[in-house]
C-alpha cells in the first residue's frame, strides 16, 4: 500500500513539474522568436506583425503542451516526435548546441510524461 501511495505521488510532481518546464520553455521560445526579428521589420507592432511567421513551430510546440495536459501519453509522443522533427529541422546533427538546447529537452519532457502515464496507470 505504501508502494502504491509513493508511486501516485511520484506521479503526480513529475506530472506538474514536467507540464510547468513545458510551459515555460514554449513560451520562452515562442517570445523569443516573435520579438527577435521584430527590429530587422522596422519594430514596433508592425515589425511583430511581420515577424508573426517566425513563431509557428513554436506555437505548434503551445499546442503540443495543451494537448499533454489533456492526454498525457498522446501529448508526450507527439512532444518526442517534435523533439525528433526539430533535429532535422534545425540541421542539429551540424550544431551540437542545438541539439542540446532544442531536440533532447523536449524529447526527455516527452518520455518524463510517458513514463509518468506508465507509473498512474501502474498504480
């Protein structure tokens, strides 16, 4: 019985842990790359505007994290496979940088979230 009540706990802070990382990784990147070619534009909310285009893998990452939140395990392959997708999509097998900052977060996120819908349906 304590076994079961230790594993449900487990759960539940690496559920809570690896959805606020999540939220606040994508919405770091998501910021980030809306307002960091924004001057290149002109600035302002014209430049923003302009630059809009440059957030949609990260948005799509927003969309990602909403749907662990509602599905845990669907939510986390699909945040693997994001993480996977973003190797080929930044060229990281060139920059190991990117490799460490973009792909392997994400797909460890990913696994945290998997490997915790295992231990809740576990238990």
């Amino acid at each position: 019985m304590r076994k079961k009540i230790k594993l449900v706990m487990l759960a539940k802070y690496l559920r809570y842990f690896t959805r606020i990382v999540l939220l606040i990784i994508s919405l770091f990147w998501f910021v980030f790359s809306l307002l960091s070619g924004a001057g290149d534009y002109g600035g302002g909310f014209k430049g923003i505007l302009l630059n809009s285009p440059n957030t949609l893998p990260w948005l799509v990452l927003l969309t990602l994290v909403y749907i662990s939140f509602r599905w845990e395990l669907f939510g986390g392959i699909l945040i693997v496979l994001m993480g996977l997708f973003t190797i080929f999509f930044f060229n990281a097998s060139k920059h190991l940088f990117v490799l460490f900052v973009f792909s392997l977060p994400l797909m460890a996120l990913g696994g945290i979230l998997i490997f915790n819908w295992y231990l809740t349906k576990k238990s």
